[in-house]
C-alpha cells in the first residue's frame, strides 16, 4: 500500500482550486444574455425529439482483476 503524503496532498488540492477558480473567472458572462436568432424559414421540429436525439453509446471493454478463493483473477468486462 502506498504512503500519502500530506504536503504532496494539500499541493495537488490547493492547485485544484486554483485552476478551478481560474477557469471560473474567465467565464464569458455575455454569452449568457445572447438572444437565439431563429429564422423563419426553418421547417418546425418534430413532435418526438428524443428518437431524434437517440445515440448509441458503445461501452468500452477494459481488463478487471479481482480476487475469488485466493486466486487473483484478471478478464475483459
């Protein structure tokens, strides 16, 4: 089991914040107060936008290893 250093702890989490608080600083407040400009001669949505909206998400097989009986086990799940 690894060893977890406090300094090195405190230095990522206050790093963390850091980014964090920059990214939010640098957040475009106009862009929230722009109008939607639609044109009129845009067919009108359909009723059901959720069979439009519909997207096959494929999950990724990755290796897992766990422990049964003793014996460590590794598979594709």
């Amino acid at each position: 089991m690894t060893v977890i250093y406090r300094r090195e702890m405190l230095r990522v989490m206050l790093g963390g914040a850091v980014v964090a608080t920059a990214g939010l600083a640098m957040l475009p407040v106009a862009a929230e107060s722009a109008q939607l400009a639609t044109s009129k001669s845009l067919p009108a949505p359909t009723e059901n936008l959720v069979e439009e909206a519909a997207v096959v998400v494929r999950r990724r097989r990755r290796r897992v290893c766990w422990w049964h009986r003793g014996r460590r086990i590794c598979r594709w799940r």
